[in-house]
C-alpha cells in the first residue's frame, strides 16, 4: 500500500514469465525495460574510471618510431618491451663486436681493438638513443616534457622517482598535448 516505504511493482524489475524456457529472452526484456527509464534498485551504472577507453585513440607506432622518434606517447607495456629488448640485445652485440675482433686481432691487434671500440661505441651509442626516445614518450604520456629524463642525473632519488613515473604510473587519459591516448 502507500504506508510502504518502498513499493516495487513487478514491472518495475522487468519480470515477465518465460515460454518455453527461453532465458535469454527474458534477460533481453529485463534489459530493454532498464535502459527504457524504468527504476533500478542499484541505481545508475557509473562507468569505471580505471576502464575509460578515450575516443581520440592513437594509431599504433611503427617499431622505429618507438624506437627511435622522440614525438608521440607510449604506454607502459610498450615501454618495458623496448627497454628490457634493448638492455639485453646491446650486451649480446657488444660480445659479438668484440669476438668479431678479437678474430681480427691475432692478425692486426691495432686493427682488432680499433674494431672493438668502434664497434662498442655505435652500439652503447644506439642503446642510448633508443632509452632516451622510449623514455621521452613515456614523459609524453604523462603529459610531461621529455626533459624530464633528465631527473635521472639525481643521485639515487632521480632513477627512483623516473621508475615510479614512467615504469609504474599510467599516463593521462584522452589527449594531452603530445598526442592521443595509446592505451
């Protein structure tokens, strides 16, 4: 009666009896009458932050754009592929360079050191072109400058703080001013 404090009419729940045993009719009816307006005991379905999807979604970057462009964002997981791949790849090519020289160097030891060195130098270089391009996207998709790699020359607190920051936090969600979101 009107003495309740909560009155629930059946059409209000969207119950409705079930022919034939079909189940998924009556979950699709029980569904219209709920997106029609009719009360929700729950209430409204708030959508999860943590599950926002952007609709300014940026297309997915070549390799050598990764690895090698300093525009753009990238997501975390596209951040620890690269760096763990590129931290085990330089040392594999540096024993390589230095076994490749050290064939040289039994027949022209200047030779073979000179080849080691260069050899070591292009690939320590490279090593370091690609953390820091990795590093600067991620900075991106934190909505933050790419000179914040940077913070890394702070004795012990500044690798930390870069970890946490770019290994560990998600970037901002939709566009920033680097880019749409990569996630």
């Amino acid at each position: 009666g009107s003495d309740s404090l909560l009155e629930i009419d059946s059409d209000d729940l969207g119950l409705q009896p079930i022919d034939g045993g079909d189940l998924l009719a009556a979950s699709s009816a029980a569904a219209t009458k709920s997106s029609t307006g009719a009360r929700s005991l729950a209430g409204p379905a708030r959508p999860d932050p943590r599950r926002k999807k952007s609709r300014h979604r940026a297309k997915p970057m070549s390799v050598s754009d990764v690895l090698f462009s300093f525009e753009g964002r990238i997501p975390r997981r596209v951040f620890w592929a690269a760096t763990l791949a590129c931290h085990a790849i330089a040392p594999i090519l540096i024993v390589l360079s230095w076994m490749l020289a050290g064939t040289i160097l039994m027949e022209a030891p200047v030779v073979g050191i000179l080849l080691g060195v260069a050899l070591t130098l292009i690939v320590s270089c490279a090593n370091v072109w690609v953390s820091l391009a990795v590093a600067v996207k991620r900075w991106h998709d934190l909505d933050k400058s790419g000179v914040w790699v940077l913070i890394v020359l702070i004795p012990i607190a500044g690798g930390i703080w870069a970890l946490v920051e770019t290994g560990c936090l998600r970037g901002t969600y939709g566009r920033n001013q680097y880019g749409a979101d990569p996630t």
